[in-house]
C-alpha cells in the first residue's frame, strides 16, 4: 500500500468529503461553538483527538471482537461506550488544565459524545474498508487515516466559519437576516465552495 493511497484518504476526507459542509454531520457544535475563534480550534482539537482515537479503537474492535464472535449487531452501543469513554478523558483534561476553554466550549464538549460525525467515520470505516477484505494492519491505518483527515476538515471549516461570523459580528447586516439566518447562508455558500472540489481525487 504506498503513501499515495493514506494522501488520499486524507485530502479527500478532509476537502471533497468534507463531514460537515458535504456530509452534513457535526453540525450541532459547528453552529454552536462557532462565534469564537479561540472556542472554535479548542473543539477542533478535542474533536480530533477522539475522533482518531476512536475510529482506531472501534476498528480494532471490530475486526478482533465483534466480528470473530459473530456479535455485530453490538457495534453501534460499543462504539459509543468508547466514544463516551474518550470525551471524559477530554473533558477531565480541559477542565483541569484550561477552565476558560472547559466554560467557552460549555454543553458542546460532552455533547461530542453524541456527534454524528465521530460515530458516522467509524462504521463508515468497518463499512467502506473492512468489509473489502483489507488486511488489518493496512485497514486500520487508512481508517486512522480517514479520521485524521475528517478531523482537519472538521477543524479548518469550525475555524473559518468562526473568523467569518467574528467579522459579521461588526458587519451592517439587515435585522432581519443577523444571527443565525446569515450564519446560515454563509454555511450554504461554503458548502457550494467545497462542492466545486468534488472529483478532483
């Protein structure tokens, strides 16, 4: 397998199918967390460390559990249990080391145990890449691979979504479009943006 496959995985996962402006997945803490700059990357970053974390676990789970004991059907519960699991250690680690993040993130960060977009890239990996019989040791690196690249998407669109609505904060933008519609709107365009990357890879 060369590097050029693990490149892709991740350019395509964090531009082209990027989870949040062309999945449509992780769009609670995306309009949530995203007035802040500094808010912003503190929930990019957590996002990433448990998304990688988790999509290796839950891979690994699968492939050497669940699956050799024919057992499956469990997937979804074990992997929020690891999920869940993972956001504690975040939180616990936020709020002991940076308590102007733990307050700025606030009921976003342990609602990252129930994003869409964490538990969506782990079975999209037992789905896309186990099942097509990918030796282990490769199948687990691409879904690491997908994840870190998910992640990067995730962060890059969180953060200059955040820059955005910090400007249209001081913007003369009608009343009747200030706040959420216009967030809105700036969201639909980004994603008409990224939409214009589909098919390069």
């Amino acid at each position: 397998m060369s590097f050029a496959v693990f490149a892709t995985a991740i350019i395509s996962s964090m531009l082209i199918n990027n989870v949040i402006l062309m999945q449509f997945l992780g769009i609670c803490p995306f309009l949530g967390v995203s007035k802040k700059s500094s808010s912003a990357v503190g929930m990019a970053l957590a996002v990433m460390f448990v998304m990688v974390i988790a999509s290796a676990v839950t891979y690994t789970l699968y492939d050497l559990v669940l699956h050799p004991y024919n057992i499956p059907y469990i997937s979804t519960i074990a992997f929020i249990l690891v999920i869940a699991s993972l956001v504690q250690l975040v939180e616990i680690v936020i709020k002991k080391y940076s308590k102007s993040l733990y307050k700025g993130l606030g009921i976003y960060l342990p609602l990252i145990t129930t994003n869409c977009a964490i538990l969506g890239i782990s079975e999209a990996n037992i789905t896309n890449i186990w099942s097509t019989t990918t030796p282990f040791g490769t199948g687990l690196f691409i879904a690491v691979s997908t994840a870190f690249g998910t992640a990067l998407g995730f962060g890059l669109v969180i953060f200059a979504f955040s820059s955005i609505r910090e400007r249209l904060d001081a913007a003369n933008v009608p009343a009747a479009w200030k706040g959420v519609p216009i967030s809105l709107v700036v969201a639909g365009i980004m994603s008409l943006a990224f939409f214009g990357l589909a098919g390069i890879i």
